[in-house]
C-alpha cells in the first residue's frame, strides 16, 4: 500500500430538505466519478434518532488527495450550495484510517 494512509472525512448535517440535497450529491457525483483525487467511497447515514440529521464518510487514497479534492473550486461552490439546504452549519471530522476489516 505504499507509504499513504487512507483517509476519511466526517460530514455531519441536518436539513429538511433531504430531497434537494440528494439531487445536489448526484450533480456532484457525475464531477468526481473517476477523477484521479476523487474520493474513493461514500456511506450515507441517517439517525434514527433525530430525523433531519445525516452522516456521510467520504473515503480517500490518502489525505493529500482529499485536500486537492478540497482546493478545487468545484468542490468550493458545491460545499456552498450544500450548506444553504442545511438547518445549521455542517461539521467536517477528518481521519486517518487506522484498520478496516470486511466480515463478509
């Protein structure tokens, strides 16, 4: 695996306008499918608990590809346009993939 660590990016947010957030992930998704620094994978959560509230864990190669992925202005707009669905700000938690284990 070489030197680089996995990474994964934490995004946390609350909107109740999970239909128009959906629509704005698949515009952003034909831009990075197959990109070079594009993230590599992508979970969807949502709470049980608290109904307009989502998780979503993008996997990169490796923190340097994330933060290229971070600098392109596309990713600026569309970071904009996400936040205006949203209830309250969106919180980011970055991490370096420690282990991973498949059970199936």
């Amino acid at each position: 695996m070489g030197t680089s660590q996995r990474f994964v990016q934490i995004l946390e947010f609350e909107t109740d306008r999970i239909d128009e957030m959906r629509a704005l992930a698949e515009e952003g998704e034909q831009r990075i499918t197959g990109r070079a620094d594009g993230p590599t994978r992508r979970l969807v959560l949502k709470d049980r608990d608290q109904p307009n509230r989502y998780l979503v864990v993008i996997e990169f190669d490796s923190h340097e590809e994330a933060m290229r992925n971070s600098d392109d202005p596309e990713t600026s707009k569309f970071a904009e346009r996400m936040a205006a669905l949203c209830t309250r700000p969106p919180s980011f938690t970055d991490c370096d993939v420690q282990d991973t284990t498949e059970f199936r």
